[in-house]
C-alpha cells in the first residue's frame, strides 16, 4: 500500500512538473541569442546587432552557413552538428539540423535550421544551385521565385527569397507574427542577400 501511494504521489509530482513547463516545446531545440534578446533580458536598451563582413566567408554553402550563424540569423545545436572544413559533421537522430531532399527542386545540396527565438519555432531552409546546370526543376523553381517570390512543392506555395547571384534560396518561417519576430525574419533576408556582395 505504501508503494503505491509513494508512486501515485511521484506520478502527481512529475504531472504538475510538466503541465508548469508546458510539456515539450521549443527547449528541445538551439536558442537564437541576438544582442536584442540578450538586453532585454538583462534590463538594457536594445540596441543594432552588428553584421559581420561577408567577404571573409568562402562563397560555399558552409561559407553562407557561418556567416548566417555568425550574423546570429540563425542557431545550430554545435554539440550535435559541426562544421568541419568542406563536410558538416551531424550526430545520429538529430531533427533541428538536417540535410534536405535538395534535389526535388533541382538544388546540388541544402540544409534545414529548426531552432526557438522569443517563444516560437523556426525554420530556416538554405539551398546551393549551380546556376550554370540546371536542370528543369532548377529553373522552374528559380524562374518562379524571380517572377512571384515562391515556388510550388507537393502542391503547396513555399515563400522563398533568392540570392542576386542566384546561387542560394533561402526559406524562412517563423510559427509567430509579432514585431520582434519579423524584425528578425528581416534580418534574416537582409544578411541573406548581403553575402559575398
């Protein structure tokens, strides 16, 4: 009798433990720490992150990776993936970092970011074309966001924002709408489209 009121007990306290934190969210995955986050927390004013220099980056998509990151657009779990030289390194049965399905759009290689910035998922999708072959796929996904800023996959519309070298294409996607968050989002496109510029 006395187990199963000390179980029943735990089984309560375990219950509560996790109704109070919301059961599995967003901890699960890499925080993004920008300037911002980090004085708003502390009490100080908030104040322009500053961008690191793009030329210093190669002109690959581990060059376009970095300087993302490094431009706090974005966060990687760096225990669980690592980039080393020309390879990225990623640990078994990690979600928040993978490589994509790159060639249903006619890209050569692309990544996927999941990670929580001020209470929200987001995922950001970043693809390498070789603009000088491609195939059909390829052009009909870079025509398509030239023309209309998305493509079409399994008959969804995916918002999309193409680099001027044509090179990369970057989807980003935030589950929340608020200011802080879009200032983010725009960040985000800013540095894109500033690489190697």
């Amino acid at each position: 009798m006395k187990k199963r009121i000390t179980a029943l007990f735990l089984a309560g306290a375990l219950a509560l433990t996790l109704s109070a934190c919301g059961g599995v969210t967003t901890s699960q995955l890499p925080l993004l720490i920008t300037e911002d986050t980090a004085s708003t927390t502390s009490g100080g004013e908030e104040k322009p992150q500053a961008k690191p220099d793009s030329s210093k980056y190669e002109d690959t998509l581990i060059g376009l990776l970095t300087y993302m990151e490094d431009g706090k657009a974005i966060a990687r779990d760096t225990e669980r993936v690592t980039f080393e030289g020309d390879n990225i390194v990623i640990a078994e049965n990690t979600t928040s970092f993978v490589q994509m399905s790159y060639k249903e759009i006619g890209a050569v290689n692309g990544y996927r970011y999941q990670f929580s910035y001020n209470g929200s998922t987001v995922q950001a999708e970043f693809y390498e074309f070789d603009p000088e072959n491609l195939d059909e796929k390829g052009k009909s996904c870079l025509d398509s966001v030239r023309e209309k800023g998305s493509f079409e996959v399994l008959d969804n519309e995916v918002p999309a924002t193409l680099h001027p070298s044509e090179k990369y294409l970057m989807i980003y996607t935030d589950t929340k709408n608020d200011k802080k968050n879009e200032a983010q989002k725009k960040l985000a496109e800013e540095l894109f489209l500033s690489f190697q510029k």
